[in-house]
C-alpha cells in the first residue's frame, strides 16, 4: 500500500505481521518444462489452482494517468531496477475505483503507482519509463510499482495474483532485467527493511490470509517470465545435450523435478562447470531454500553428484530433499 491517511486504520493490523523474513537470495530462473505445474502444486494451493483452472492473466491497459512529475529512475529514463509488490488493504475497491480515486487525490496525498490489479484488469496509469510515488525515495528512484486490490473469493485472488505476477514479469522482460526474487522483485515489505524509509508491511498479511506468500509469489512470476522468454531465448535449442546419465548414485531420474533445501546455510549453493571439468562454485547466486527447480542432468564430477538447473548451473545432490 501506499502512504494515504484513509488507510491508516490497518497499519497497526499489517505491522504486527511484518516478522516473516524472505530470503534476498539471487535465484535463477531454470529452463521449466512440463513439470512446472507439479513443482508448483507442492508449493501453493493458490498456484495449483491458477494451473489446474487454466487461469490466464489478462492484458495490460494502458490508461493515461493524471500524475504529472516525470522523473527517471536513479540509471535514467527507461532504466528502472526491478518491481515493488504492493496491496492497497482497502477491501471492495476494485482496480477501476482505485484509478479514479488515485486520479484526483495524490496532490494532496502524494502518493502514486504504475498500476492497479484486481482479478478482472491490469491497469497501467504512467509509464514506467519514470519513476512514481509509493515506497519512499530510494525505492522510487529505483523501482516500478504495482499495487493489488483485495478481494473476496479464492477465484479472484489466485486470478489477481495472477494478474500481479504476470505484470511483474511483463515489466522484468520488458526492460532486460533479469528474475531475481528480493532483488528485482520486491515486496513492499521488503523494501522497509531495506531503506527503512516507510514502515508498511505489504503485501505479507494480505497475502498470508490467502495463505500465500512472496516465495509463492516468485514461483508464480517464474512462470510467466519464462513464458515470456522462452520464445525468443536462443540458447533454448542447447537444452536438450545427449548426455544424460541415468547410471547415477542419486536413486532418481534424471530429469524431473527437485526440491532443494540446504539446512545450515543461507541458501543453496551453485556450481558451474569449467571446461577442464570442475565444478567451481557461482559466488553471486544461490538458489532459496525449499524451492523446487526443473532438473534436465546428473553429473558426477570428482566424485560428488550435480544436478543441473539451468544451462550451466548446478546443485549438488546432497541438497536435493525430494
Ligand atoms: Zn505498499
């Protein structure tokens, strides 16, 4: 949500929810097959639902906004840094209403965003080109912002959600940015803890009545900045190599889906392979615990097992948990 007094009622609800953490991690985005839908399933009873409906997010509306200060993000023009996760907790708003009540009062409230979903529209009410007012300065100057309205019914939040998530990776695509979930996307919550600038929480309480969460969220904005990607990604046709390894001390196949989980670290570590043949460890990503990743290859390199999760990028087995 956004500074505005009408809302000041719920801050001492939202806050009280503040104190789940989520990992800040760079996590990759794996070439996702088929099995997606499984891996997700395990995860979110929101997700599967948005896959087991077909639920299709809709087009961005571009509407012509009345906020009027047209600035760039700290990189320039057209150079934003990722996407700020918001919800208005205003229930029985709809997009629309939050449009036309936006349209007239930041002046006065000064605040404003990019846009407003619900489970019906994505509306678009500046370019994202510039920056807007909805998570304090460093956060503006950095990031698009995208506020989802409340709702009544699980059909219209796994729709509204879906609509946010496809959004998010809209904009991620749009501007060459890669998917790194507490980097490029970001909850507004997220964004407190960080620059300490604004004290709201959202969208973690909103979401945790759903029982869903920002890790849920990322799987749901993976989906879909795969979808987007995947059509123009030409390293694709170098997916499918002809070694696969069946003969593997693992006891699983080797292609499927894991779930990866490193109990004493931070985050699950990541490896590359080398053209001598090593494995050296990716010192800038890792992948968030507890999170399942689409798995192609098994590799046994100086004597402990690899799984791949993306072109050149493994896990060892040992933190493969199912
Ligand atoms: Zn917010």
């Amino acid at each position: 949500m956004v500074s505005k007094k009408k809302f000041m009622t719920s801050l001492a609800t939202s806050a009280a929810l503040a104190s789940v953490g989520f990992a800040t991690v760079g996590q990759v985005v794996p070439q996702f097959g088929s099995n997606v839908q499984e891996a997700q399933a395990a995860t979110s009873a929101i997700n599967d639902y948005i896959n087991a409906n077909n639920i299709q997010p809709v087009s961005i509306q571009y509407r012509t906004g009345t906020f009027n200060k047209y600035f760039g993000y700290e990189n320039g023009v057209g150079k934003p840094e990722g996407v700020v996760i918001h919800e208005t907790a205003t229930p029985g708003a709809s997009a629309e209403d939050e449009v036309s009540y936006f349209s007239w009062s930041w002046p006065t409230t000064q605040t404003y965003v990019h846009a407003f979903v619900d489970d019906k529209e994505i509306l678009n009410i500046h370019s994202a080109d510039y920056g807007v007012w909805g998570a304090g300065p460093t956060a503006n100057n950095k990031y698009i912002q995208v506020e989802l309205c409340r709702v009544s019914t699980k059909d219209q939040f796994a729709r509204s959600v879906a609509n946010q998530a496809y959004y998010t990776a809209y904009r991620l695509v749009q501007y060459g940015l890669p998917f790194t979930p507490g980097k490029t996307v970001v909850s507004h919550n997220d964004v407190s803890r960080m620059y300490g600038e604004t004290t709201h929480t959202d969208p973690v309480g909103y979401f945790a009545a759903w029982g869903y969460s920002m890790i849920q969220f990322y799987n749901l904005v993976g989906k879909y900045y795969n979808q987007l990607t995947s059509g123009s990604n030409t390293n694709g046709g170098s997916e499918n190599t002809n070694n696969n390894n069946n003969n593997n001390n693992s006891g699983t196949p080797a292609k499927g889906v894991i779930k990866v989980n490193a109990p004493n670290r931070y985050a699950v570590p990541l490896y590359q392979l080398g053209n001598d043949g090593k494995m050296t460890i990716i010192t800038n990503r890792a992948l968030a615990n507890n999170t399942p990743w689409q798995t192609d290859q098994i590799k046994v390199v100086d004597g402990t097992t690899y799984r791949r999760v993306a072109t050149n990028e493994w896990v060892q087995q040992s933190y493969v948990i199912g």
